[in-house]
C-alpha cells in the first residue's frame, strides 16, 4: 500500500514538472490560460510548484513572478476539493507578494484582500505562518509597522511547535526587522542574534537576510564600524546569494554608514548610485525611499536647489508605488518651494520614518 502511495505521488509530481515545463514555454498569458486547461495543473504538486517558482521569482524580482502565482491561482480554482480551496488563499498571497517585491503596493494590498475573504479555508499551519509573513510584509512596506507586529507575533504564538523551522525562522526574523523599524534595536537585535544562532549556510539566503537586517539594526543605534565590520565577514554571502534588491539594500546602508561617519559627499553619492540601480531593476518604492535619504543629505550640505529635485524624483517615485499620501504631501511641499523652512522641517521628520524601512524584505 505505501509503495503504490509513493508511486502515485511520484506520477503527479512527474506530471507536474512536464506541465510547468510546458508553460514555461509561454508568454504570461497564454500561460494562465494553459493551466486552466491542463488536466496535469489540477494537482497539489503542481500547485504548490507554481507557488514555489512565484516565490522564488519574487526574491529575485523578476516580472515573471506574478505570471506564476495567477498560474497557481488558476490552478487552485480548477482543482477540487480539499486541497484546492486549500491552497488558494496562499496562491493569492504569492501573488499580492510579487506586486510588492515588484514595488505594485496597490496591487498587493488588492491582493490581500481576497485572501482575507479565503482565510478560513486554510488548514496547513505551515500555509497559515507563509501568509502571515508576507502579508507583514506589505505592511511593513506601507508603513504601518504596528499592524505588522501583530501579525507576526500572532502567526509566532500561533506557529510555535506545529510548523518547521524553515518556516517559522523568516517570521522571527521579520518581527526583529519590524522591532528595528519601529526603534527598538535592543530588542531587534535580541530577536535577530537567536534567530542567526539557530540556522546555518544551508539556508543561505535566509541567513543573509536575517544578518543584513542585523546590520540595519547596528546602524540605527549608530555602531558604524561594527556594521562595516559585519558587512566585511559576509561579503561573500552577498556576492553569491544576494538578490538584486538586497544587493540595493546593502548599498543604501553602506551610504548611511558614511553618513553616519561624517562623509557626507560620499554618502550622497552612493545615495545617488544606489537611487539610478532600484530604477533600472524597476522599484519605484525602493527609489522613492533612498531618494528622500538622499534628499536630507542634501538638506545638511546646504544645496537646496537638488533638495527640489530629489524630492521631485521621489515625489513621482513614491506616488507610482502607492506610497501614503502624508509622504507625498510633505516632499510635493518641498519640491513647490512653498513655507520653505516648515517643509524641511516636515522632510526630516519623513525621512526619520523613511530611513527605517532600509533594511531588505525576506520574500
């Protein structure tokens, strides 16, 4: 019986492979399309595939991402019962996810709300603990860091002892990025130190991302060097493991370090190098928040001519992403010239909020 159990698996998960395979082959429509189709796509196995390539794709911030997660979404809808009501609400999430990694908040926060209406149907503790962390993730990205805390501590208390340590790591580690934001670096770091004690290399990525955020942390309590000197012992996890943001998100960091030193026509250049990279991967988010970095630099050299323009630059940035319009309001302020010292005043103030979603976001 275990053995035809196994063989019977091993032909879906076959089947799968050969029907993502094919739909690979195709452009993004056309693929969605397919996999309504395909006879082979109504299976767990090829649903949590799908899944499993949006995911991965998202990290990377490829557009491909959210071909795949509708991929699963079709999928999920077309297979029967239980396990595909079952994965559906962590196939919108994969998707909600991708828009966010692409830097598409409204289309991500459209897509949370259909989970949040499919919520109920999820059984597997695992599932449950992934759609928590990616939906803390979005509002991390929105700014609202409190609702974002309760999430996580909530999927924590509620994950502990049922789920694998793959999968409650990346919330443990989201919740002392959220600490971090949020201005508790003792605390942050606390949760991050147990966090990075309990993994090795071979999660690489995961403990790329949990010593980064480690680094943000050491940052905002104004250890410098120390920071630099973490930076120095991982490089190499950078230059193998490093997602395209991530390598962004170390570069933006680095030109706070110099900041942070003194160097300040060296902190805003690389604020600049690091602005021009998140607009040539296509992350209007990520360049809105660097270019309001830049622009207080700029405020502190005395050069309130590129002050406008930066704040233009991240005016537009910001406004395509869907950032809040509080942000949007204090930098348009600035950049019309309009109550000239209330508005640096209201700048800096943004830009003290602004500086703490430096640190990466575990996909």
């Amino acid at each position: 019986m275990i053995d035809k159990t196994i063989e019977l698996q091993n032909s879906y998960e076959l089947a799968a492979n050969v029907a993502a395979a094919e739909l690979a082959g195709l452009p993004p429509r056309e693929r969605v399309q397919r996999a309504r189709e395909l006879e082979a796509c109504r299976s767990r196995a090829f649903i949590q595939l799908a899944i499993g390539f949006c995911r991965r794709l998202a990290i990377e911030g490829d557009t491909e991402a959210v071909s795949w997660g509708r991929v699963a979404v079709a999928a999920a809808e077309k297979s029967p019962s239980p396990f595909g009501p079952e994965l559906l609400p962590l196939a919108w999430a994969v998707v909600g996810n991708a828009y966010r990694a692409l830097g598409n908040l409204r289309k991500a926060a459209w897509m949370f709300e259909m989970v949040r209406d499919l919520i109920d149907d999820v059984t597997d503790e695992n599932d449950a603990a992934a759609i928590s962390s990616l939906e803390a993730s979005l509002w991390m990205d929105l700014g609202d860091l409190d609702r974002a805390e309760v999430i996580l501590r909530s999927a924590i208390q509620a994950a502990t002892g049922l789920v694998s340590p793959e999968t409650l790591n990346p919330i443990q580690i989201k919740l002392g990025q959220v600490l971090a934001d949020s201005g508790d670096q003792s605390g942050a770091s606390e949760i991050l130190a147990g966090a990075i004690q309990e993994m090795d290399e071979s999660e690489p990525r995961m403990l790329l991302n949990a010593i980064h955020n480690l680094a943000f942390s050491l940052v905002e309590s104004g250890r410098f060097e120390s920071a630099m000197m973490l930076f120095h012992k991982i490089k190499y996890l950078y230059r193998d493991h490093a997602s395209e943001k991530l390598s962004i998100n170390r570069d933006w960091l680095k030109a706070r370090i110099a900041v942070g030193m003194g160097s300040l026509e060296e902190g805003e250049l690389r604020l600049r190098l690091a602005r021009e990279q998140a607009e040539r991967v296509e992350h209007p988010h990520l360049a809105g928040l660097i270019e309001l970095d830049r622009a207080e630099v700029l405020l502190r050299m005395g050069n309130l001519a590129e002050v406008q323009y930066a704040a233009t630059l991240a005016a537009g940035a910001l406004e395509a992403a869907g950032s809040d319009r509080e942000a949007l309001a204090a930098v348009l302020l600035v950049s019309s010239g309009a109550a000239r010292r209330q508005a640096e005043v209201q700048l800096l103030e943004l830009l003290e909020k602004a500086r703490h979603r430096a640190s990466a976001r575990p996909s």
